[in-house]
C-alpha cells in the first residue's frame, strides 16, 4: 500500500527485492537492491513524499485540518530518512546508465474498413 493525504505508506511483508521494486514503481527508481537478503520481513513504514516526485493529491492543500486544541502529529521524515530509522536500511543515490526507449516521431497509418 502507497501513499494517503499527502504521507507515504509502505506495510506488507516482502523480500528486499520487492521493496526496492515497490519504490521503483512510485518514482523513487530505479531502485536496485544490494542488501543480499532473500528473506521475508514485516515491514510498516511511513515517510512524506517528496512534492517534486509525489504530487499532491486532488483537493488537499498545506493547511492543517485538524480540529482546535488537537494535537498535532509530528512530521513524519522523507523517504530516506525512515527506511534508515525504521528499517535500518541505507538508500543511496548513484549514477548509472539506464537504457531507454525515446519515440520522437510517431505517424497514424490509415486503414480500410
């Protein structure tokens, strides 16, 4: 599970390698796992998405909506952060060629009824 009211949200149980896919797929990749760990594991973690790879989502803005004289949760840490903290994991960033397929020009071909 991803993402709620702006907050990122990972809980499940996967490999390293589904953890890394699952990031991967949210804007965060290529994420490649180098732990060596094959096993399963339990994992909860909760980060808040960087706004220039999670937008936003419809109809939510910075403001708090929380009801007077509630408390007010603690920020929760971006990504890195809490995959260090909560699961003891280090993501580094790094430069490396990724191959891609770039379509520059595409035409519609007519066909016959």
């Amino acid at each position: 599970m991803f993402g709620f009211a702006g907050h990122g949200l990972l809980k499940g149980v996967m490999t390293m390698e589904m953890l890394a896919s699952n990031l991967s797929r949210q804007g965060y990749g290529p994420v490649e796992d180098a732990t060596g760990l094959t096993e399963k594991y339990g994992i909860e973690l909760h980060w808040t998405p960087d706004p220039a790879i999670e937008p936003r989502a419809v109809g939510t803005t910075a403001s708090s909506t929380a009801a007077p004289g509630a408390e007010i949760p603690a920020p929760e840490p971006n990504l890195f952060t809490a995959l260090q903290e909560s699961l003891g994991l280090k993501l580094e960033r790094r430069s490396v060629q990724v191959q891609f397929v770039v379509i520059d020009h595409i035409e519609r071909i007519p066909t016959e009824n």
